[in-house]
C-alpha cells in the first residue's frame, strides 16, 4: 500500500517536471514509475532475502522496518536520481 502511493507521488513529480525537460508529460510520468518499480524489484530480489535472513535470527524491530520498508526508499531514491541526472542533461 506505502508502495503504491510513493508510485502515485513519483509519478505526480515526474508528470510535473516533463513541462521543464521538453518531455511528454504522460510518457515521462510513466516512466518515472517504472524506474521506481524496477529499482524496489531488484532492491526486493537481490538484498531483501539477506536482511530477512539476519531480521529472522534477531529480533530487531529496526531489521524488521528495513525488510519492510526499504524497497521504498530505494526505489524513491533511484527515481529522483534520475529524474535528476536527466534534466540536468535537458
């Protein structure tokens, strides 16, 4: 759900930068979301499984938050990194 709505506000935020960079709004916006989503899937794949490992030997709520939550702020980060890279570029 958390995910999702990150999705809807980096698509919002991209949709909005498009005007500046000379892109189309709605392709840009789209592709927001798909560098979000594809960034928090790799995160999910490649690094999850390790914390969950570690998270299910401790009881640590700080481990348990990251396993959860991380994806999200991976993801958000990537997409604003290159959002920003390429209108930097524009």
């Amino acid at each position: 759900m958390i995910g999702s709505v990150a999705a809807a506000l980096i698509a919002i935020w991209f949709y909005n930068t498009a005007e500046r960079s000379g892109r189309p709004a709605i392709s840009w916006a789209v592709s927001g979301v798909v560098v979000y989503f594809l960034a928090a899937v790799l995160w999910t794949l490649i690094v999850t499984p390790a914390i969950k490992d570690t998270a299910s030997h401790t009881q640590n709520g700080v481990l348990v938050f990251i396993v959860q939550y991380a994806y999200i702020g991976f993801g958000a980060a990537v997409a604003v990194s290159i959002n920003a890279w390429l209108n930097k570029a524009a």
